[in-house]
C-alpha cells in the first residue's frame, strides 16, 4: 500500500504541478461511462469540437488557445468531487457538469473557490436568482421553465382549458426527476389538472410496474423528466402499452435521437421539448467539418455530430466562448480569470445577429443577463420525432413560461438558500 | 531480524495482552499515528482531502461498523446505505433544527439514532440466519431509502429532494460547507476515525467480542456456554449501526456537502462497503482499513495514471480501470481467501522465523 501511495502521490503532484500556462482552461466533466453515458457522449463531443473549432479556425478565443481538461464522473457525485478537486487548480475557468446532482455540490464549493459554474437547462433551478447565486448562471432556459412551457403548450392545444385533465410526471427519483414536481403543483393548482407522479428509481431500466400504473390511471398525458437509458426504456414501454405518443412530451434531456431510436416506428409521433434547434443545416457545420472532422481531430468516436445533445454541448460552448470575450472586453486582457469570466457571464448578451454570426441563425432564443437574473427568458420549443424520416422536426416557436407563478418559487427557494447559508443580497 | 519476540520480555498481564505485543509493531503502529496527526495535516490540500483521505477515512469507520457485525457476530447485513442514509438525514435535521449545538455531538447523535434503527432492522436476526437475514436486511435498505424520498419532511421539503450541509464551526473552524480547510476536513473526520477504532479494537478483545464471535461461530454452542443470543446479536447490530451511522453522517456533512439518498446511499452504497471488508479480511480491524484503502484508493491512483500519465481518453481509462480493479479483486481472493488481512498475518509469521523458517 505504501508503494502504492507513493506513485499516487508521484502521479498527482506531476498532475497539480503542471505549470499554469496562459491558456484559457476549461474543464469538462463528463461522463462517458455508465448508465447515462447515452447522453453524456453526444454533449461532451459537442462541448469539446466546438473550443477545437475556435483553436483551429480562430486560433482560439482573443488569440488565446482554449485548453480541455476532460475527467470522466460516470454521472456519480463522488467521483464529480474527485474531478472538481482535480481540475480546478491551475487556472481553471468555468465549470459544467451536466449532471444535477453533481451541480447541487458545486453551487457552495465554486462560491468558495471563485469560479463560475454555467449550467443551461439543467442544476438548481432558483439559480436563476443572481442576487443569491453569485457564481452560478443557468441561462437560458431552466427546469421549472421547461414544466411551464409543457403545461402551456397542452393548454394551447386544449383552447386554454386543462380542467379535469390529468396529467402524469413520469421523473428519475433524484434531484433532476424531482425539480419540476414543485412547478407543476402550483399549475396544476392554477389550471386545474390533476398531477399523478410516477417516480423511476436509478438507473431506470425496469419500468414495467410504472407503465402499469400509468395504463390503469389512464392519464390523458405524460410528461417524462427522464435521463440515459431511462428515457428509451419509457419510450419503449409506452410503445408497448399502446400510449399514444402524441400526448407524450419529454423534456429537452428526454428528446435525443439515443432515447427514440430504439423503440423503432413505436416512438414514431413522440414530442419533447428543445432549447434550441438541431440537425446540420446551420453553416457552423460547414466549418466543424473542415477544421475538426476532416482533420481528425473529432472528439470521441466523431459519430454523434449534428445530433440534438451534441447540438446542446455546442450550445453550452458557444455561450462560454462568447462569456469569455465578454470578459476578456470587460477586462482588457486576452489571459481572463475565473472572476474576469464571472463578470462576463453577467453581462453577456447574445442576439440573434450574433448567432447568425457565429454560423447558427435561429438556433436558440436571444438572451441578456443581468446582476439579478441569471436565468434567461427561459423559453423552449416543442420538436416532435418523425421515426420514419428518423429526425426531429419544430412543431411550434418558442413558447415563453408563465413567469407569474415561477418568479415567487423562484424567490422562495432563493430566498431559502441565502437563509440557510447566511449569504446577503447582492445587485441593490 | 527486527521483527520478533525474543527478548520482549513482559512482566505484567496488562502488558502480555496489549493490542500490539511485538515491539516492531508497537513502534510502527505511533509512528503511523505520529505520521496521521503531525505531518499529514501540514501537507495536505485541497486534492489530497477531498478525493483521498476523507473518503478513506469515512470508508473505513462504515467498514469498521459492518466488520463487527458481519465479521466479528456472523449476522450477514446488505443495509449498510440505508444505515449510512439514517446517519446522513439525521445529522442533517439536527443541524438545521438546532445550529446552535456543536457539530461533533450531531454526529454521535446521528450514530446513536442510526443504532436504534439498526436495532430495530436487526430484531429478524433473533429468527433467522445466513441468506434470510441478508435478505432481511436488503429489505432495510430499500425501505430506508424510500422513506427518505418519500417524506419530504426529511429534506426540509427541499425542492429537489437534495439536502445539503450548512456551515458549521468547531473551535472557531468550519468543519462542513464549503468554506472548510482541508487539514481541518481531515483531522475531524481522523480524530473521530481513530476514537472509533480505538474503542472497536478493545470492544473486539473483551468480552462483549467474545460474545459475538462465540456466536458467530456457531450460535448453539454459545447459547449453550451462557451467551445471550439476544443480547449479543442486538449489541453488534447496535455497535455496527452507531458506527455507520457516523461514516454517514461524516460522509454527507464532511466529505460531499449534499447528497441525494438515492445516489448517494443506494445498494450499491452497501455492496461496496461488504466488499471492502471482504477483500480487506472478516473480523479484523486492520483489514476494514486495508479493504476500504483498496477500494477507494485504487481507482484514484488507476485513473491518475492512465489519464494523467499515459494521457488516455477518460472513457477508455474509466473502462480499463474497472477491469483492473475486478481483476485484482478475483486476483486476491483467489491467492488469499482470507483477505489482505491474511497476507498481512502471513506476512508477519514469516517475518517472524527470518531469517530461519524451519
């Protein structure tokens, strides 16, 4: 043990010691492993060949390289703090761990160690609230946002009337699966459904009881917040009992190609929610094939390009990117700080001009962030699958969430967060 | 040569039974202590803390907890999560029910608690044994972690289910939330290890271990020598709770700062934990630390230098890894049945007859 003790320390002092050079370092945690490696694969190739684009193309951001640091979590939080603990030295700028639960550890911890944490459409919802959560950004959509734009989409095809409805919140029993509960309670409350919740435990791939429930409480729809294999297991156990899988909304970590797939013409019809657009008609593509495809430097197997979560890992880059120009304006230097980039995060804007810019016109919502609010406008759209065709396809705009209720949910959290942790507000 | 009895002469009957009779031993064992107390703590840091030590730490006081159960009374048990999520959500609800009260006696608190769950859980040992009490005991686990989804009461009607760990001072220094020093991470959770160690190593010389390893061995024959199966059995699912409860206290508070009790506290939670005392060596102190060493250790130390030496890609390091750990698992208990334990003692005989073995 000794021995073995003594190369681990070898091994991590060559790691810690590494010389912090003046790269823009941005870790990525990702997981490749394990049973949410589904979803985890496509976003962390879209995370890394968008920075490998920006170095290859631009020679980096402000003529500054863009370093990775990838550490694998497998999804778990003991080995998410393993890779905090392991990337942050060094420089590191930004964190975005795609996983809720790893997310909930690092809301203190970043705080603490002055580093940004970006986690769009996923995390602590009430992070939204800038005045408690300092460190944190979720912009542009978030969790509770998405459970509004459900509801209001049902609402809209019902000619604005859900009474007597019930609708069933098929959730992953962790912290992601149980966010929305607490927003649809208060709509279901507003509007009058009834809400039936039908947990799946980790990882979820025996579902059957729970589709059982479902055909004997014959909801009139399902709303999944699913996540890795869970989400084709559910599909393909609607399929089986005949649900109609039109009255079957996921929301945007339940609408990948990985989740339908499998269930073949079965999912044929299945909707889900989407923060942005997908598919490789955007001219970004044009570049990522030049400079990161075809020179090989693809990140993974290079399979999943254009696919929606790989889309999304883009997304999450392209928004660090550009809050790291903003930073390096804001401060005048090319070599930013993880509080230079916080500062950036806060007063990004990004425009639909500016989008199109960057090679993604009408790909996802106009947003600007303030010192309160680091949530964004919160807006999705609603893609439905054509299994046929084996691609998503928009069916609405953007719809916006009902503000009126998640603003005071989103106070109350917040506010209960700052008590908890004696944090005073910020931006008066 | 070093290693030897000759010439250790003792003179007293409180010196022929210490806990470490060869002088070797003796000396080696405070210079570890030394080492632990007066030098890691200047030099450790946030890594080291974070990803290293406290996790062993926390590890090896769970695995201490299941040893005496599993190793030292032969009561099987599959609800080391579950007790471990009793620990966590209690010293969760005392800390934010009364801040005002030191953190360290949260902590017992939450052991005491855990105990009388795990006394409760363990009232089916009395009836039955081996596989059926295994299965009993799952049962605990499942329960224990619905319960703590279920009721929202627990988690302070948290919107996520999530419960985190506010700050909390001892001495004037954080010891949970973000904010806490490693060194001081490290020294609280070592400081509680080494108590707890102390007490499961003399508690397992006296007659109370006499106790559960008489039924252990074979529980008629200790009915029939005056053991009191009741008494017995009860007391080690007591002890062995207290102790869980602690490492799940510990490692919600200490180590992750939040935690969900499906992820964190889950069966897999168990597995590892009844793993480590069975690679480590059943019934024995050394080996819950040698057990929880090897499964915390080694992936760390696998993934640092397939990642950060060799540079391989994550996914391929993380696959790798798990081959490498499971093959040394089979490795082990194929050329050591007995754990790392027994190497260990063999070790030691040897070195006993060195340089003349017959």
């Amino acid at each position: 043990m000794k021995k073995a003790l003594a190369a681990l320390a070898a091994a991590t002092m060559l790691m810690t010691s590494m010389p912090a050079s003046a790269d823009l370092i941005v870790p990525n945690l990702s997981y490749r492993t394990g049973p949410y490696a589904p979803g985890g694969i496509p976003y962390a190739d879209g995370f890394n060949d968008y920075f490998t684009l920006l170095n290859q193309r631009d020679g980096g951001i402000g003529g500054e390289k863009v370093v990775i640091r990838e550490c694998e979590t497998a999804y778990n939080t003991e080995k998410g703090v393993e890779c905090y603990e392991a990337t942050k030295g060094g420089g590191a700028l930004v964190y975005n761990p795609l996983s809720t639960g790893i997310t909930y550890q690092l809301i203190p911890k970043t705080a603490a160690d002055g580093i940004p944490l970006y986690t769009p459409g996923y995390g602590r919802t009430s992070a939204a609230n800038g005045k408690v959560f300092e460190w944190v950004f979720n912009y542009p959509s978030n969790y509770w946002d998405a459970a509004s734009v459900a509801i209001r989409y049902l609402l809209n095809e019902n000619k604005g009337d859900l009474k007597g409805k019930k609708i069933a919140l098929v959730y992953h029993n962790s912290a992601y699966g149980k966010e929305p509960i607490r927003t649809l309670t208060e709509l279901s409350k507003k509007h009058g459904f009834t809400l039936v919740q039908v947990p799946v435990d980790h990882p979820g791939q025996e579902q059957k009881s729970q589709w059982l429930q479902i055909r004997r409480e014959k909801p009139d729809y399902v709303v999944m917040w699913g996540w890795g294999v869970m989400n084709a297991v559910a599909i393909q156990e609607a399929a089986n009992i005949n649900y109609p899988m039109k009255n079957f909304i996921g929301v945007w970590w339940s609408g990948s190609e990985n989740d339908v797939l499998p269930a073949g013409m079965g999912a044929d019809g299945y909707k889900s929610l989407a923060m942005h657009g997908t598919g490789m008609d955007y001219p970004v593509y044009q570049d990522i094939k030049k400079y990161v495809i075809d020179a090989g430097k693809a990140s993974g197997a290079g399979d999943q390009v254009g696919s929606v979560l790989y889309s999304r890992g883009m997304y999450a880059a392209l928004v660090i990117s550009e809050a790291i120009r903003k930073a390096q304006a804001i401060s005048g230097k090319a070599a930013i700080t993880a509080a230079d980039l916080r500062n950036g995060f806060e007063q990004l804007e990004i425009t639909e001009a500016r989008m199109a810019e960057l090679g993604l016109p009408k790909f996802g919502q106009p947003f600007k962030a303030t010192c309160a609010d680091h949530g964004g406008p919160g807006a999705a759209l609603i893609q439905q699958w054509d299994a046929k065709a084996k691609k998503w396809s928009l069916v609405t705009d953007f719809i916006a969430p009902d503000d009126d209720v998640l603003t005071p949910l989103i106070m109350e959290d917040s506010a209960a967060y700052a008590k908890e942790n004696n944090i005073a507000e910020r931006c008066k | 040569m070093l290693y030897r009895e000759a010439g250790d002469f003792k003179t007293s009957y409180v010196a022929d039974s210490q806990t470490f009779p060869i002088k070797f031993d003796r000396i080696r064992y405070y210079i570890v202590v030394a080492i632990a107390f007066g030098v890691v703590p200047f030099l450790i840091n946030d890594y080291w803390a974070n990803a290293v030590f406290v996790p062993f730490l926390i590890y090896a006081i769970a695995a201490i907890g299941l040893n005496i159960l599993t190793g030292y009374c032969g009561q099987v048990s599959l609800g080391t999560g579950g007790f471990m999520a009793v620990g966590a959500y209690a010293c969760y609800k005392l800390m934010t029910a009364m801040p005002d009260v030191p953190f360290v006696i949260h902590v017992a608190l939450a052991g005491f608690i855990t105990a009388g769950v795990g006394v409760l859980f363990g009232l089916p040992s009395l009836r039955i044994k081996g596989f059926y009490l295994a299965v009993a005991t799952l049962a605990a686990q499942f329960f224990l972690v619905w319960l703590f989804n279920k009721v929202p009461w627990f988690y302070n009607y948290s919107a996520s289910g999530q419960i985190t760990a506010p700050e909390r001072m001892m001495f004037g220094i954080a010891v949970t939330g973000a904010g806490t020093p490693a060194w001081a991470k490290y020294l609280f959770c070592l400081i509680i290890l080494f108590a707890l160690a102390w007490l499961a190593r003399n508690l397992t010389r006296g007659s109370v271990g006499r106790r559960w390893m008489a039924i252990r061995d074979m529980d008629i024959a200790a009915e029939i020598i005056g053991v009191n199966p009741l008494t017995a059995k009860l007391s080690a699912f007591a002890v062995s709770s207290f102790y869980i409860g602690i490492a799940g206290a510990l490692f919600f508070s200490v180590y992750l700062g939040a935690v969900e009790v499906g992820e964190a506290f889950g069966i897999q939670k168990s597995f590892l934990v009844l793993f480590m005392i069975i690679i480590g060596g059943l019934g024995s102190i050394f080996g819950s630390f040698a057990g929880a060493a090897f499964l915390v250790l080694l992936p760390v130390l696998l993934k640092n230098i397939l990642v950060g030496q060799f540079g391989w890609a994550t996914d391929l390091a993380a696959h790798i890894e798990l081959m490498i750990v499971g093959g040394l698992i089979i490795f082990f208990l194929i050329v050591e049945p007995h754990g790392l334990n027994q190497l260990w003692r063999v070790a030691k005989e040897k070195l006993r007859l060195w340089p003349f073995p017959h």
